[in-house]
C-alpha cells in the first residue's frame, strides 16, 4: 500500500488582507491628489502604512496597483429607491456628488482620461460609472413603467443629462442643486 501524499505547504505567512483595503485606499487618494504620475509605489507604501514589499507582493507593477485601486472605487452608499422619480434621482446625484468629493473622484477620472490606451478609464467605466448610471435609468424606467414619465422617453439620453450637469459643472466652476438638475430633466420627460 502506497502513503498517502503528504498535503502541499506554503511558505510564508499568511497575507494580512486589512493590508489590502489599506493599500488600495491610500491608492485612491494618492491618485486624486497627484495623478499616475506623482504615485509611486514607495509613496503607496508610506501613506498605507506598510512596507514596499507588503505593496510588491500583491501587486507588482505599479499599472497593476493602479488598476487595482480603481477596481476598488466601488458605489458606495446608494440611498434605497422610494418610488417617487423626483425624490429618488435627487438623492442618487446627491449621494454620487458626495462620494466624488470624498474620493477625488473627479481628479481620478482626469487621470484616467490622459491614460493612452485607456484601460484605467474602462476599469473605472466597468466599476462606477456604468454600475451608477444603472441605478438612474432604473428610477427613471421605474417612472415610465408607472406612467409617470413618457412612454417614449430615451431613459439613456435622461440619465445622461442627470449625471452629465455633475460633470459639465465641475468644469465649469459652479454647483446646481440636485434639485434644479432634476426638476429641469423632468419638465421635458413628464406627461
């Protein structure tokens, strides 16, 4: 009779995965104050509180880290819908223009647009952006299916004037209400 084989082991210890939230976090910032080109792994390390090696051995490259830290931006507090079209698109711009302030979203998504091949802005579109502007054209249908809204209403060309004014107006140096933004996209979409 054969032994049984004796069962594989790792060498090393086991990977602290708290360390990876940090490290993606302090990414994330790093990214929204400098841009790709003034993070650095060393400056990743630092702001995480970890050694290189920690950032190294997850992530080897510095496109990988990157990716990875945009990956990680994910919709975070999404208000629950209440069934008024209104309400519930004032509280989805309300929540993503706070969760771009908190994150240097904006920042980020410049980078990313200065990414030749662009690959960081389809991680960012695959993780955020499209996940985001799901949740607007689900009220927004919700609306139509209630009767709320026109029955031929273009639920895409809608949600990008909602999402679109955070854009244009951070360009453009000012800030309309969620309100406003709302109540203007609205008045063409009513019965």
């Amino acid at each position: 009779m054969e032994p049984a084989p004796s069962p594989v082991t790792r060498r090393g210890r086991v990977k602290d995965r708290s360390k990876d939230a940090a490290v993606l976090d302090a990414t994330v910032r790093l990214l929204a104050e400098h841009g790709v080109a003034g993070t650095s792994m060393d400056r990743v390390a630092a702001a995480a509180g970890v050694s290189k090696v920690t950032v190294y051995t997850r992530w080897p490259t510095k496109n990988a880290l990157v990716g990875a830290a945009l990956a990680h931006l994910r919709l975070g507090d999404v208000p629950e819908p209440t069934g008024d079209v209104r309400a519930d698109l004032v509280a989805l711009l309300d929540a993503m223009r706070a969760q771009y302030e908190a994150v240097g979203a904006m920042s980020i998504l410049g980078t990313c647009l200065t990414d030749r091949d662009g690959v960081l802005l389809d991680i960012v579109r695959e993780n955020t952006l499209l996940p985001r502007r799901a949740l607007f054209a689900a009220v927004l249908s919700a609306g139509v299916e209630r009767g709320e809204l026109q029955d031929d209403l273009d639920v895409e060309a809608a949600t990008s004037l909602v999402v679109g004014t955070l854009y244009a107006d951070h360009l453009a140096g000012r800030t309309t209400p969620p309100e406003t933004v709302v109540a203007l996209v609205l008045s063409g979409a009513g019965r």
